[in-house]
C-alpha cells in the first residue's frame, strides 16, 4: 500500500510494501511538459541516465527576463531538483522574484503559479524495481492551500477558452493516478499542482516539495507465505532456467538462475 502526503514547503509522502532499494541502480530520466495553450506541441526532454546515490541527481535553474525592459533585465528565477535515495524520492520547485530598484516586476503573480505547469517525470530503471502498483495520494498544506489550477479560476473572465482548457486536465492534488508504478518504471504525476493564491513577495523563495517514500513488495518470497526461507529456495530451484513469467523469476529477466537465488537470499526472513 502506499501512501502520499503532499504539502507546500510540500511534503508528498509515498509508500508502498521492500527488500531490495534503489541504492546504486542506473535510471533512465525524461521530463515532460502536457501539450497546452501555454506551450503548443508541448515538451519532452530527455536528460540522460543517472545512478542513485546520495544527494541532488539532477536539478535545472531557469532564468526569467523581462524583455519590456531596456537590456532586458533578470527579474527572478526557478529551479527544479529530483533526488533519489535507497528508499525514497525528493523533488522541490523554488521560485523567487528579485528585488530590482526602481523597476516595477510583472511577474509577481507568475511566479506565484509555477508549481501549476503542466508537467511529471518518466523514471525507467536498469532493472525491475517491485515498486507497488497500489497507490493512494493525501494532501496537506503549509502556508498556502495545495490545488489544481483550475481550481482558481484564474482565466475565467479574461480567457474563457483557456479557462475551459484548464478545467477539462483537473486532477485532483489526491488523485491515485498521479504516481504509476509498473515493472521498471515509474511515473510522477505533477501537472497543475499549485498554490491556492496568485500573489507572490519580491525578495522571497517559495518552494513546493514533494517527497516519496518507497518500500518494495517482498518479491523473494516465491510461495507467499511471508517468510523469505528454504522453501522458497527449493521452489526456485525446481523452475530453473526460462521461465517467461513465474515467481520464482524474481528479478523479471525471464530466467530463473543465480541471478534470482542471491536477490532471494538477500531477502531472507520474515517480510517487512
């Protein structure tokens, strides 16, 4: 079972049921923006392949400038960070608008929507990684109340086809669809999340913070009878070689061999 518990400074907290982490595993990493009238076509980046470890994986800081303005000056910034660790999933938005003297910043209330792009992460991992597929999502507030854009109705009188836009991609901050966790892969949800404001101080970092926690099914226990023991190892040993889909395939490569015997025993013992 898993459970997600999401605030702003947020905290979106996932778990699921584990033996084996993420400690040391290579991941494939693509981010993706939702076609939208804010950008046409939409967007697909692939950033390449990462190992988890300790610490920041990847992080990406975006310039804002006003080109309104002569020399078209730095007016504020955001930046987006992902961190994997053995067991869990962090990802943060930060966004401040600077303090320019004399000059009147346009956008204070854009930065105050940033956490609403529409946009999620696409995780594919070298190997299987037994990440539960029964997911709940709980949300929690700091500061400010967590919503989907279209809860505030912000294009209702000036774009009313923007607004009807906005409305038909609601998913609530709740939803269980956010999070997909299938084989090798898992995929985050984010699009739309926002502040339940649009207003934003000159000066001040505001972030949005999710974080994931992960427990692993219990994959080595090839009978399920909840202990990880010899008859596992003896049920294993009798489905030896090919097997395209079974049990005793603990690692999801179609072949039942040693590879499968050391994954079993090192989940020896009662299940978590």
């Amino acid at each position: 079972m898993v459970l997600i518990q999401l605030t702003l400074g947020t905290t979106l907290l996932l778990s699921s049921a584990a033996i084996a982490g993420l400690d040391g595993k290579v991941f494939h990493l693509v981010t993706e923006v939702t076609d939208s009238p804010f950008l046409p076509g939409g967007q697909v980046i692939d950033l390449g392949d990462f190992v988890v470890g300790n610490g920041i994986e990847w992080t990406s800081t975006h310039f804002v400038y006003d080109y309104k303005e002569p020399g078209a000056p730095v007016v504020g910034e955001y930046t987006y960070t992902l961190d994997l660790g053995d067991d869990y999933i962090h990802t943060t938005v930060a966004w401040t608008t600077y303090v320019v003297p004399g000059h009147d910043n346009p956008f204070i209330n854009y930065f105050s929507l940033l956490p609403g792009d529409f946009y999620g992460y696409h995780l594919t991992f070298e190997n299987a990684t037994d990440l539960s597929e029964n997911q709940q999502l709980q949300v929690s507030e700091v500061n400010a109340p967590v919503v989907h854009m279209g809860d505030l109705n912000l294009f209702e009188f000036i774009d009313p086809k923007l607004e009807a836009w906005v409305d038909s991609q609601y998913l609530a901050p709740t939803s269980p669809t956010r999070i997909v966790a299938v084989a090798n892969t898992l995929d985050l949800n984010y699009q739309g999340i926002a502040w339940g404001m649009f207003w934003a101080t000159e000066g001040v970092e505001y972030t949005e913070t999710t974080h994931i926690d992960l427990v692993f099914d219990c994959n080595s226990d090839a009978n399920g009878d909840g202990v990880v023991g010899v008859a596992d190892i003896l049920q294993l040993i009798g489905a030896w070689g090919p097997c395209g889909i079974c049990d005793e395939d603990i690692n999801n490569d179609g072949n039942v061999d040693v590879a499968d015997l050391l994954e079993l025993l090192s989940g020896w013992g009662p299940c978590p």
